[in-house]
C-alpha cells in the first residue's frame, strides 16, 4: 500500500480544517454553539494527524514500536466519537433545545463515548475493535462496526432532529439553517460507506471535511442574506425568494407583496439623531416579526426605512388584516418602550398576477401602490391603508 498519498490527503483536510477553525475563532463571539462547533473541528483535526501518524508508522516511515500504533488508532477512535458528541451539542444549540440545559440528557449523549472508550481500552487485551499484530500492522476487530455505528448515531439524531424541525419552522430563515445543518450527514455516511468496502482508501477525512465546508459555506451565505440592524431578511435574500415564489406559484391569486416605509423617518433621524433611528427601525422590525408571527410570510428590510411582507392570502380582506396587526404591534412597542414621536407605518400591497413578467415589475406595482397610501397620508393628515 502507498502511504505516501494516504499522508497528503489527510494533510490537505488537516488544512482546510484549520482554514475553517480559524476563521471561525476570529469571529468568535463567546455563543456556546461556537465553542463546541470549533471543539467539533478541532476533534476532527486530530484524527486526521492519528491518520497521518498510523500511515507514517506503518508505511515504515517511522520506527515507532505496536504501543505507539496502538495508541494512536486509539486517539482515533475516540476523538472520531467525540467529534460527534461535539456535533450534537453545537446542532442542539443552534436549534435552540434545551439539551445543553438538562444535565441528564448530556450524560444520556455521553453514553456512545464511554462504550467507545472501554471498548478501545480492552481492545489492547481483546482486539475488540481493532489490533496492532507483532509486525506493527493495524487490523480491524470483529466488533469495529460497533464503533462506527456510535459515531455515526450522532450525526443521525441531529440531522433528523434539524430536518423536522426545518418542516416545522415558521420562520424562514430558520427553516433554511436547519435544513443546512441536516445535511451533514450526507457526506461522512455515504464516503464512510466506501470506506468500509475499500479500507485501503483514506475516504473517511475526505466526507468529515466537505461536511464541514459545506455547513460553513451555506451558513456563511445565509448570513450574508440577512440584515445585521434589523435581523431581518435583506435584499439579496428577498430578490431569491421572490424569483422563486414567482416561478413555482403554485396558487395562483394568492401572492401578495407589501411595500412598507416609515412614516416621517428623516425627521426622526434629523431630530433625535441617527442612533435613536436605527431604534426606531428595530421597533419596526420587531413589530413586523410579531405581526407575522406563526406564519409562513417572507419579512425583510428592502432598503433605507422600506420593509417587505411576501405573503399568501385569500383576499385584499386579509391584506387588509395583516396591515392593521402590524400597525398595532408597532403602536404597543411605541407605548412600551415611551417612545415621544411619531413611528408609523404606510402600506402598499398588490397579489401577484400574469401580467408581472419580472419580479422588479411586481414590487414597483407594490411601490406604486405605497406612493399612493403616503400621498393620500399627506392629503387627509391621517394614518395610510
């Protein structure tokens, strides 16, 4: 066997693991889920170098004696079990579970680990798990399935786990996260597969590290999709999802797209500065969440102080509705918070038909139609519908 490519391979994802955790440690901001996703890479780091050790060991370009092989295929196993343990908590928390909080269900999780422990521990008197013979030459045990099944058993809960909770979100962008981080699995199971019918072939560091790239891309881009002021979903997000609405509408009829601004917005900036502004724009927007609060309805902030609702109803009734729910959530989080000015929505609002041919036609007739309310606002000197 030629070692040699087995040690680059494992080099190369060492690398991008240490790409990935750098950049992660950068940013790191103190969350929980942070410290154990970067536990998590970090314990995939170290099986890669176990890797590389066994392979320099046993491609004789090391002269290391069986306990040294030994020891390194047992760090092996363990931090590959850890690794998952690390996955669940990071998932866990990430989904907002109470997991991290029940001391008894993180001694449940640790289950997994300890058996692989033991099992590793009386490998060296039973090969159990694996055995390093009198040549200094790695063997697998007959009850090495058992340790790949533990290490997989995590990826397993959480993908499952994040999937349904993908199904169940209301929340748009949740939902997108969570289905990301079910995906997880894909690769390490499906490489892990070949790995067990070809295990000359380093395959298993390969699935882990495109694993990780791909959660850590996607999140990344996700994060790029939303507005850091108001958490909101931003322009870039809004302009993908409504192509996609546009192009799948499924009901016709029942597409609606708001346009929403800030009633006398300069004035507030002018007057009581651009930091009370910005408050101002959150109150909008955490009034918009509330709004829409166990629904599928599509919030974002389009720009400056223009917000969106992307909305399925069943007629400008609900439209309608939807207006004065939000008028009066913002109404509440102004007397709450003794806010001394003026903070009001105008609305403008249009369903989708065949005559919108693109998505920029579709939100200047929802444009049009806010011209329209502000207009009519400034006229009467009266809250716009």
């Amino acid at each position: 066997m030629d070692y040699t490519w087995i040690i680059e391979i494992n080099a190369f994802c060492a690398a991008i693991m240490g790409i990935i955790l750098y950049s992660v440690f950068r940013n790191y901001d103190r969350q929980t889920k942070q410290r154990y996703y970067m536990k998590s890479i970090l314990a995939g780091m170290i099986s890669f170098a176990c890797e590389i050790n066994w392979s320099l060991i046993e491609g004789g370009f090391l002269k290391e004696p069986p306990i040294c092989n030994f020891i390194t295929n047992a760090i092996y196993d363990i931090v590959s079990v850890m690794m998952g343990y690390y996955w669940l908590c990071y998932v866990e928390a990430a989904l907002g579970s109470k997991f991290l909080k029940s001391k008894v269900l993180k001694r449940i999780a640790l289950i997994p680990v300890a058996i692989v422990i033991v099992a590793v521990i009386a490998s060296y008197f039973t090969g159990w798990i694996f055995y390093v013979d009198e040549n200094n030459v790695y063997h697998r045990g007959d009850f090495v399935v058992l340790h790949v099944i533990l290490c997989h058993i995590y990826t397993v809960i959480t993908s499952v786990h994040a999937l349904i909770k993908s199904i169940r979100s209301e929340v748009y962008l949740k939902t997108v996260e969570y289905r990301i981080l079910s995906m997880f699995l894909v690769f390490p199971l499906a490489i892990g597969i070949i790995q067990i019918i070809f295990p000359a072939i380093p395959s298993v560091s390969i699935g882990i590290t495109l694993s990780f790239l791909y959660v850590y891309i996607d999140l990344q881009n996700l994060l790029i999709s939303v507005d850091t002021l108001s958490g909101l979903n931003n322009r870039n997000q809004l302009l993908r999802y409504l192509g996609s609405r546009m192009r799948n509408d499924s009901e016709k009829g029942k597409l609606y797209i708001f346009m929403l601004d800030v009633n006398k917005f300069k004035k507030i900036n002018d007057t009581y500065g651009h930091v009370e502004g910005d408050k101002a724009l959150i109150r909008c927007a955490t009034a918009l969440k509330r709004a829409n609060r166990d629904t599928r309805n599509f919030i974002g902030r389009y720009g400056g102080d223009e917000f969106i609702i992307i909305a399925d109803l069943d007629g400008d009734e609900a439209a309608e509705k939807l207006c004065e729910k939000t008028r009066l959530e913002l109404e509440g989080i102004c007397r709450d918070d003794g806010v001394s000015y003026d903070l009001s929505f105008s609305f403008g609002y249009t369903i989708y038909s065949d005559e919108y041919k693109t998505m920029q036609a579709f939100i200047a007739a929802a444009d049009k139609k806010l011209y329209e309310a502000k207009k009519r606002r400034t006229e009467t000197n009266q809250p716009a519908n």
